[in-house]
C-alpha cells in the first residue's frame, strides 16, 4: 500500500452532471467545488482515469477505483481519507494485465458492515475467454486485516451463458447477496467479437463451503427485451430488481427493466422501451425511486437538443417513469441542449432531502461537462440550476462518468476521468 497527501489549497477538478427540465434554462448557484485529489502525480503507484462512484465508510473515509495506473498499471482500488493537511490516498490493491485476480476496475464498489468492499473488473480473470487471450471479467472482494488488504476473487466470468466483461458495479440485498450484470454474453442472439450473448443479470450468494455461486437471473435478447446492460442495479424494499440496458446501435435505443422472483423463478417486466427520438436514447446510468415508487434516471442521447455524435441524436434526456393502472408512463423532464445545461448524461441522478435531483454531464460547457440540481416547481416544471462547470485544465477536472454520492450535510462528492494536476482525473467536493 502507498499513501501520499494533497493539501487542500490545491485546486482539483470536480465531477459533473448537467441535467435541465421542459424549455428551462439554466442559471448558476453560489456553489463551492475543491477537488479532494488529483489522480497521477506518480502514475506507476497511484491510480489513473477514475470512471467509477465513490463509497463513504462509516468513518468517512472514501473508496473507488481508477481503469488504469496503480504499480501493475491495470486498475486500482483506492481510499480516501480526510485529515488536517488535506485528504490521503493509500492504494490498496493494484490489478495487472491478463491476470488472474482480473484487469481494469470500473465500476462502483460496494461496502459492507465489517468494511470489506466488492466489486468488478471489466477484463482479466483465469479463462482466455475471446481470441487472443485475455480473461472475460471478474467479481472481487478485498478484506482489511492487519497486514493490509486481501484481495479474493469471488467469480469468474467464462464468457458464455454466465456473462462477460462486467461494467458496472454491485449491490446488496438484505441477505448479503451480491447482484450486478455484464454487457455480453448468455444465451442471446447478439455477438461481440468472439464472445455471443447480449448480457445478463447475475447474482451471486454464498455456499455452505463460504464460497460464492452464481446464478442468471436473466439473459437479454436484444430487441423488445433490450441488450448491453451497463449500469448498477437498484433493488426495491421488497426485494425486485430494477436496471437499464442501454442498446448498442442508435437503432436500438433501450429499456427499463424489472425482475420479480415468482415461484417459478425470475421474472422479467419491461417497463419502458424508449423510442430514441424526444423520449431519449441509450440509458447508460441506473435508476432511483422518490418515495412514491416512481423511477428516475437518464439518457445519454435523444430528446430535443441538436446535438449528434456517433449516429445518435440529441442531447440526452433526464426521466421520470411513473406507475398507473395502465402500466408505466414516461415523462422527460429535461431535455439537453448540448447549451449551458450540458450534453451526454451518462450518470444517474440521486435526491437530496428536499427532493432536488442531482446530476452530472459528460460534456457541455466548456465541452467538459458539469454538475447540475434540478428542482421541482409547483407548476410541475423542473428548474435546472449549475452547480459547477468542468474545465478541463490543470487546476479543474473534466468529463465524470461516475454517480455522484451525498454526505450526511448534503455536500456532494465524486470524481472526473480527466483533468486536474496531472491529466489522470480528480476526486472532488461539491458544497450546495
């Protein structure tokens, strides 16, 4: 493990997500942003190109992982902790190339009560699963102990009818299970390079032997059924398991997707196939509930913005699914100019306590995207408000593509794939 200090006076980049609402436009908001850290001042110990969310512990400390550096340069899992001279950073594991324990973390990780985290590497593991080598993905569980962290691979996918090349991240159910999906592989139509299959849902529950096995709550089919799922899952208190799959072509523009444990087994509802027109296109993120079930989440394309980018249209959207007797109805309430309020939403939005939603984009101003609230009005409008615009520079970050996460004082946190310091990405604090 190396842990080194970024003092606080040091300017950092910060994580954004833009999102407006109806014909609103955006306006600015005394917020404060100070980048925590900046990724890569020695890039073959420290991580580089955080892609995923962070993860408080109950110290507040900060967990998450970087695609690449770390001192095998494939990938690490870092943590974060507050101090008087700034926040430092100890790299607690380091993933190597083609390797067995797997390559190029991602995702979220997720924490439990005794403070060991999990999570996914999109690559890597003991199968050489497509020509040419190279392993499908893994699942990992790293340990605290005295002597540091233990990491233990707890799946690995094969790149069949289990999956593979897991993006997202995990989450828990009641019981300590483990869910997540992969972009590809299972039993469907679609075919990515070698590797067949348009993703699943899997879950992951433990054995008498305290091992792990998996199960395949679901394998998609592309079409109505939707293919390329790449983002967390969120589950319902009673258990119901609820997901996005994004498509893989601007033809195929995505889903909402359900699962309920029936007697016979899993069962798959969708909830929302979007059009890709004004309704939006490509749902990259997860979802989240408002107290009265209704669904919330975001497109990375679609809707009414001018913008085009690798044959979609549009800017990306913010939507809100709402349940009736007749099934669910999908109201957009933001559509992305490509303007001030930003482009690409490729995260999902959470609530503060108020029921404001947070947010990020990919791009927009500056073209390096932004932190965004949006509130509800009694109209039934959402106003968007920019809480902070990326940079890109040295002393500012750039393009996040992780969720954004919330203290117990409703500052914001998260992290950029690009900018700060040194190029590599930043860890950063947004006070509303």
């Amino acid at each position: 493990m190396r842990s080194r200090i970024v003092t606080s006076h040091l300017c950092y980049a910060a994580l954004t997500l833009s999102f407006i609402i109806c014909a609103t436009t955006g306006s600015h908001a005394a917020a404060t942003e100070k980048v925590l850290f900046s990724f890569g001042a020695f890039p073959g110990d420290d991580g580089t190109y955080p892609e995923g969310s962070l993860v408080f512990d109950a110290a507040g400390n900060l967990y998450g992982t970087t695609a690449a550096g770390g001192d095998k340069s494939y990938g690490a899992v870092y943590e974060l902790s507050p101090s008087d001279d700034g926040w430092i950073e100890t790299v607690l594991y380091s993933f190597c190339a083609g390797c067995a324990v797997g390559t190029s973390p991602v995702g979220n990780l997720a924490i439990d009560s005794a403070g060991n985290l999990y999570g996914t590497t999109f690559e890597g593991g003991s199968s050489e699963c497509y020509a040419g080598g190279g392993g499908c993905g893994v699942v990992f569980e790293l340990s605290p102990g005295s002597g540091g962290w233990t990491e233990t691979v707890l799946y690995t996918f094969l790149g069949g009818a289990d999956g593979a090349f897991p993006i997202a991240g995990l989450a828990f159910d009641k019981a300590g299970n483990l869910y997540g999906t992969t972009t590809y592989g299972g039993v469907g139509p679609c075919q990515f390079g070698t590797v067949s299959g348009c993703g699943v849902v899997f879950k992951l529950s433990r054995n008498s032997s305290g091992g792990w096995n998996e199960s395949i709550l679901h394998s998609f089919q592309g079409g109505s059924d939707g293919d390329n799922p790449s983002a967390r899952l969120t589950l319902d208190a009673a258990g119901n398991v609820y997901g996005t799959t994004a498509g893989t072509a601007p033809n195929d523009p995505g889903t909402v997707f359900k699962l309920v444990q029936t007697s016979s087994g899993w069962e798959e509802r969708v909830l929302y196939r979007f059009k890709g027109r004004a309704d939006g296109n490509s749902p990259e993120a997860d979802v989240t509930f408002d107290k009265a079930g209704s669904i919330y989440g975001t497109t990375r394309y679609g809707g009414t913005g001018k913008c085009s980018a690798y044959g979609y249209s549009g800017c990306g959207t913010v939507y809100k699914l709402e349940h009736s007797e007749t099934g669910w109805a999908e109201t957009v309430l933001h559509s992305f100019t490509g303007g001030n309020d930003g482009e690409d939403p490729a995260t999902g939005v959470i609530f503060n306590a108020k029921g404001d939603l947070y947010g990020t984009t990919v791009a927009g101003p500056n073209d390096c995207g932004a932190v965004f609230r949006l509130t509800p009005a009694s109209t039934g409008k959402w106003n968007l408000v920019d809480l902070h615009q990326f940079q890109c520079s040295l002393s500012d970050g750039g393009s996040p593509l992780g969720d954004l996460i919330l203290d117990s004082s409703g500052n914001i946190y998260g992290t950029t794939q690009e900018g700060g310091a040194y190029t590599y990405g930043t860890a950063f604090e947004v006070t509303p």
